[in-house]
C-alpha cells in the first residue's frame, strides 16, 4: 500500500520568462555593429540603410552610427497605401 496519499497535480505552477521586447536603441543613440536596436514579433517597423533583420524579426546595426527613425508610405498587394516605421543608421 502506499505510505502517503494522492496529493493531486499542480499543473499551472510554472512561470516562464518574459519576452524583453521594444525598442532597445533609441533615436539619435549612437549604435556599433551588430548592436541591436528593436526586438519584435513580426515586421512592425523595417529595416532601412545599415540595418538588418534576425530570424525573430529582431533589427540589428551593421555599421557604426546614429539610429534614426522614419515613416514611409508603402502600398500593399492589394494596392491600398499604408505607412510603415523605418529605422536607420546613419
């Protein structure tokens, strides 16, 4: 027999760790290579001049400079405009 009794599962115990997402470099901060400037999920704001994108959407400096942000008008697919954010190092 067993010596202690059913206790039961405790199965929303566990906590995972937050995401850190945002914008890490702010405009007008200075950024080195492979510095990184925004972490994202999904393409909310592109990559513009000496700026790359990770495989999580994460947007990284590939040259010394300044970050700086923009707004560019952009038509979908389906031929309706949009403005989409743009970071830069310049």
């Amino acid at each position: 027999m067993a010596s202690t009794k059913a206790g039961g599962s405790a199965k929303n115990l566990t906590d995972s760790n937050p995401q850190y997402l945002g914008v890490k470099l702010g405009d007008g901060s200075t950024a080195k290579p492979g510095a990184i400037i925004v972490r994202q999920r999904g393409t909310k704001i592109e990559a513009g001049k000496n700026v790359k994108v990770g495989k999580d959407h994460t947007l990284y400096a590939v040259a010394d400079g300044k970050v700086s942000f923009r707004t560019r008008r952009k038509t979908s697919f389906t031929g309706r405009s949009m403005t989409k954010k743009v970071v830069d190092v310049i």
